[in-house]
C-alpha cells in the first residue's frame, strides 16, 4: 500500500513538472486558407516539441494590424509569434521591436528563401520575419474570351495592350467586364494596386527630399489612364471593389481579365468555386517600357516581438511553419497545389508543384520583378513596392486611396484628386518631420 | 374627442408595421440561409432557398471551438449586468428620490461618456490593463463592459424609478423601513418590469460589445465577437462559414430575445402611458 501511494505520488509529482516545464506560446494570425491549414498541422509541430503548447488568436486583417501594433508599441506581451507583412516589419525592426531570426536552426537554408522576399524581411542583412507565404500581382485573363477578341496574351503585356484587350472583351450585354481592378479605398487596397501600377508609369511618391509627388505628370498619366479604363471596362460600381469583390466576380465569369495578388490563381483555377477554373491565362503584371513593370511583392511573415518571454520556443515554430519541411508536410496531407507559395526557391524547382500549380513559374517571375529597395524608375528615399515603409502611410495612403476611389467614382476630377493628395501629403511629411 | 380607428386603418398600420420589421430582419434572415448553403453557392448571387447543407457550420466548429467562446459570451455578459445592476440601481435611487442642484448635470455628464469614440481611450484602457495584468481576462473585461453600459443602466434605471411615487417609499419609511430594506423590499418589486428590460437590454449590449472585447482579449477571455472576426477573411470568399460562425453568435441572443419579448416590450414601455 505505502509502494503504490509512493509511485502514484511521485507520477504526480512528475506530471507537474512536465506541466510546469511546458511552454504555451500564443499566435496571432489572419484568417486565411494557408493559415487556416496550418493550424490543422500543428499536431506535427507539437509532436516534434511536446513541451510546446499552441494557442491561435485568428483576426480580421486590420484588426489584427491593430492589435499587434497597440501590444507591440506598449509591451503589452500578449503574443510570442506575430503574422504581420513586408510593410511593417523593417518600420518595426528599426524600432527594436522585433527579435533578429538567427537561430531558425542548421537544416533551415536560408538561403533558399526567395531573394526578393528576404530582402523585404531583412533590415542590415538581418531577417526580422520569416515568410510564410508570400504574393506578387499578376494578370489572370480568360483565354476563351482573349481568343474571341482576336488577341494573344504575350507574357509580359503593356498598359496599351491591356487597354486594347480590355476594350474588345468588354460585352456588357452579357455581363462581360474587360477589365476587373480594384477601387475600394484603402492603403492596402486601391492604393497597393495604384502604387505599383504608378510605379511601371514612372511614377513616385516622394522624391529624394520627401517631397510628394502627385503634381508631377507621372501621376496624372497613371491616374488618368486607371479612370478611363475603368470606366470604359470596368465594372459598375468599382469603387467598392476590393480583393474579395473582384474574385466573385472573376469566378463568375464577369470580367476578362483581372490584375490582382498572385494568390488569386489557386482560387480562380478551383474548378469547385470558379465558373471559369480551366479558361484561366496569366501574364506578368503590365509596363510602359520604362524598366518597372506594375506589380507588388507582399509576404505574410512569422515574426517574434521583442518583449517575448518565450523567444526560443517562438523561434522552434517559426521555424517549423516556414521550413522546407513543412511545405513537404502540405503537400502530403494536402497535395502540391495548396503549399504554401512564394517563399521557397526549391518549390519552383519542384517537378511536382510545376505540375500541380500551372500558375507557378508566372508567380516566381512575377515575385522576382519586383524589387522593395528599389521600386521606382526614378529614385526614392524609402522600401517598398506598393506601400511606402513609414509609419505615417497608412493613415496617408488610406486619405489618397479615398480621393483616388472618389475620383474612380466621378466624384471628383482627376486633377482635383491629385491636388488634394498633393496637398495631404504635404501636410503629412512636413507634421512628420521629413519636410523641413 | 378620441379619432376613431377604422379596419381599413388598422390593416395599413399592421402591413406597415410587418415591411419594416422584415426590411431590418431580412439581413439576419439572410445571414441564417447563406449559412446554410455551400461556399460556391453562396458566391453565386442572390437566392432564398439554401441547398441546406450542414458543412459550413462543421467546418466553423472544427476550425475553432464555439463552446469555449460562448461560455466567455454568456459569463462576461450576465456578470458584467449584474454588476452595473449593483452600482445603477442605488445611484438611480438616489437621483430619482433626493435629486439635489447637479443631478440633471451629473445624469448628462454620465451620458457624455457614451459621446467619446472608444479607440480615443484604447492606449491609456491598454496600459491600465497590462499593468493590472487584467489583459485577456475576464474579471478585467466585465468590468469594462460594465463601466461601458454603466450610463445607459443608470439612465433607464432612473428613467424607471421617477415614475414610482414617492410616497410609497415615504410610507415604507414611516413603517421604520430602513434604506436597505426601502430599496431592497419596496422599490426594487414595484421596478422589476423596468430592471428586467434594463438587465435584457444591458445582456444584449455586451453581448454584441466588440471594440473592447476583442481588443483586449487573445485566448482566454475572448468570447463570440472575437470568434465572428476570426472567420472574415482578406483574402478568399468564405461568405457560408462566417455567416454559420455568426448565426451561432447570435442565435443564443436570438432566442432570449424571443422568449423575453413582452418582458423587453413592457419596460421599454414603461411610463410611456400615463
């Protein structure tokens, strides 16, 4: 009797101590199918590392930004691991607010992670975050309608050709859109698509001096060229279209093409969802000749905030959800097409994923044409491709993306538009200190 | 003389009365059938009848867990009721039956602090909540929402109590009932009905409160508000599961509300007759 009690007390008294021992990390993160599917994966993760516990906390985008920054800003300590994008983690690094990733382990490669996308995650060649998965923009188009229209989509398209299509696919008797693009405001919205398009028009936000740039030609040209196309061929009611607007309708068979994030193409090549899934084309996103073309680079990324107590146990799962390892995982439970994309350089060189993601190689070159460090033709103080890495932009790009939508909406003039995004700007730049 | 009410009236009156409660339902009623049809069909544009399906709300179950949300909703709620309920019912007595000078200004200044967008106080709320380590917790988050509601339970609450005579609790006092007992035995059986609505009315606010609770929670306290938003997506149309994830948030409240309408009715009513 006494040998029993004592057994059954020292079993207690070791399952305390593993209780004690385990480590419960928490994750923020948005709702989306990569992230959703990793959650479903993690009984990998916690069998490798028993003594790490995952508890997720799944936000809607911009409440997720602002629940990160107000915890991150105030050392509110409430996560461990962070999804957060290429906008905020070089502001967020400069500020010490985020742990460098160098002890992601020896069998991670680092190496292997796309250039350009570890380039936006790095300040000082240090990596701040690891890309989960990472996104350019690209041209979806509708073969079957390019083909009735008597054109050819070449691989790398210019504005002129995307017009000409656009103008010759339109059939609003049958509900066709020759062009379907975003409007809805917001600084990740109408203004991520019009940044990067501006940027293929040799357009810029600031120049060297952090003088904005809107009254320039540029500008107008970019501007002017995006209202007329899309009130020609676009939609009605665009200027409330967003991602998710766009993708209803690309699925329903409304539009002839789409410009939009390139990882659109595995839900538009979904024969379960798309109307349209096997008549799907991509091209690289479209330029004027100028050296730019007008596509974004984003990445959802893991990062650990600085005031973590648990920065070893963060970094084993960051480790884990954004290795090589981990894309194989996906791809047994899950199949080659729902991987992750756009991180890895071995993925593209993966016969099986080529086979399985036709949209593959147009993804890599498109992530590849774009370059954060240098985004425009002429050149400029600041990181970034469809956003400008400040934190005074997204209240700044989110005021332009309403002028720019009203403008969309005939609400405003397009000189008008551009004057009072001049002048938001300014304003903005000199409270801010960068105009002296 | 009193104008006479006529059938023909009436029957416009009710036909009214049903075109506006549907126009303000129908949102609802088409987030409940979206619910129940698949992701492509909910995409596919405008239909009432749903295929019927049960997998969006598998799929919301099997992505995160509804009862520990739920449990949040309910504790955080009811708890944060009855604690504005123990603080409002004595201020709104003191109000209503020794108003003094400042009691229309102390009532308008209490309403004031509804006037203030709640994002203007969500550093310093933050800060406080960290350094009391209240964050994601609920004791912390009841007593929020409780200093959220507290005004408008106040309000109504006093709204309630001027419309029982004085001299009932005069009476009650001349019997030697002391303040306890005045309060406790007199007042608060003739003001039920107008508590009850109060308490329903308050449940429902915090119910669907979701600037603080999701804000100031992550794992442990967070109830239903934060599981809705977990289902909004960027990036992917999922339009059948968040409508099944807010189906089930709101359904609980949807059915207290139906089963406490001519309660709810009665006290929001009440004094509006004399």
């Amino acid at each position: 009797m006494k040998l029993r009690t004592l057994t059954l007390g020292l079993l207690s008294a070791s399952a305390l101590a593993f209780a004690a021992h385990a480590e419960s990390i928490t994750i923020a993160t948005v709702n989306n199918g990569d992230m959703v599917r990793m959650q479903k994966l993690t009984d990998d993760f916690t069998k490798k590392n028993p003594d790490i516990q995952l508890n997720w906390v799944t936000l809607e985008e911009n409440v997720l930004r602002e629940r990160v920054t107000t915890d991150i800003a105030t050392k509110g300590g409430q996560y461990d691991v962070m999804t957060i994008g290429t906008y905020e983690v070089p502001i967020w690094a400069k500020q010490s607010w985020l742990l460098p990733l160098d002890k992601l382990g020896d069998d991670y490669d680092t190496k292997d992670i796309i250039p350009a996308i570890a380039g936006g995650l790095s300040v000082d060649g240090k990596l701040y975050a690891a890309p989960f998965y990472g996104e350019s923009s690209f041209v979806m188009y509708r073969k079957d309608l390019m083909e009735k229209a008597g054109l050819t989509m070449p691989d790398a398209p210019t504005w002129d050709f995307i017009k000409q299509a656009a103008d010759k696919m339109t059939d609003r008797a049958n509900g066709v859109n020759g062009v379907c693009l975003r409007g809805k405001a917001g600084w990740g919205e109408n203004m991520a698509f019009l940044t990067a398009m501006s940027n293929s028009f040799g357009a810029r936000w600031f120049d060297e001096n952090w003088k904005p740039q809107f009254d320039q030609p540029e500008w107008k040209n970019t501007l002017q060229f995006y209202v007329d196309l899309m009130k020609a061929d676009g939609p009605e009611g665009a200027s409330s279209n967003g991602f998710n607007e766009n993708l209803a309708l690309f699925q329903q068979g409304k539009c002839g093409m789409w410009i939009d994030a390139t990882v659109a193409a595995s839900f538009v090549s979904d024969p379960k969802n798309s109307t349209v899934a096997d008549k799907v084309g991509y091209a690289l996103a479209p330029d004027n000749g100028l050296g730019k073309r007008g596509n974004w680079l984003w990445a959802w990324s893991l990062a650990i905030p600085a005031g973590t107590q648990k920065a070893e146990a963060a970094e084993k799962f960051v480790s884990w959800a954004t290795s090589k390892g981990y894309l194989d995982l996906v791809a047994a439970k899950e199949g080659w097409a729902n991987v992750p994309p756009g991180t890895r350089t071995s993925l593209y060189n993966n016969a099986e994923y080529q086979k399985a993601a036709p949209f593959a190689k147009m993804t890599l070159d498109s992530i590849n044409a774009a370059d954060p460090t240098h985004p425009t033709v002429k050149p400029v103080p600041y990181v970034g491709v469809q956003f400008v890495a400040i934190p005074e932009f997204q209240g700044l790009g989110t005021t332009v993306g309403q002028l720019f939508s009203a403008a969309l909406a005939g609400q405003s003039s397009v000189d008008d538009a551009l004057k009072q995004a001049q002048d938001a700007a300014t304003a903005a730049m000199t409270e801010g200190g960068y105009i002296k | 003389m009193a104008r006479a009410v006529t059938t023909q009236h009436k029957t416009i009156a009710t036909v009214a009365a049903w075109i506006v409660a549907l126009l303000i339902f129908f949102p609802i009623l088409y987030t409940i059938i979206t619910s129940f049809k698949s992701e492509q069909e909910a995409i596919q544009g405008f239909a009432l009848i749903p295929s019927g399906t049960f997998e969006s709300y598998s799929e919301v179950q099997a992505q995160s867990g509804y009862f520990k949300f739920f449990l949040n909703s309910v504790i955080l709620s009811v708890g944060s009721t009855i604690l504005a309920l123990i603080i409002a019912i004595p201020a709104a007595w003191s109000m209503a039956f020794s108003p003094t000078k400042r009691t229309k200004d102390i009532l308008m200044w209490m309403l004031s602090t509804k006037m203030m967008p709640a994002v203007a106080v969500l550093f310093p709320i933050y800060l406080i909540f960290r350094d009391t380590g209240l964050l994601d917790s609920r004791v912390g988050l009841m007593v929020m929402l409780m200093l959220i509601n507290l005004p408008i339970v106040v309000w109504m609450l006093y709204t309630y109590f001027r419309e029982i005579p004085g001299e009932i609790l005069e009476a009650a006092r001349m019997d030697g009932a002391s303040l306890w007992n005045e309060i406790v035995y007199v007042l608060t059986p003739m003001a039920v009905p107008g508590i009850a609505s109060t308490m329903l009315l308050n449940i429902i606010l915090a119910w669907n409160e979701a600037f603080w609770t999701i804000r100031l929670t992550t794992t442990e306290a967070a109830p239903l508000t934060a599981f809705i938003s977990s289902f909004s997506s960027p990036q992917g149309l999922f339009w059948a599961k968040l409508s099944a994830a807010s189906t089930l948030a709101i359904a609980p409240i949807l059915i207290m509300g139906w089963f406490s309408q001519k309660q709810l009715v009665r006290g929001l009513t009440f004094g509006a007759v004399k």
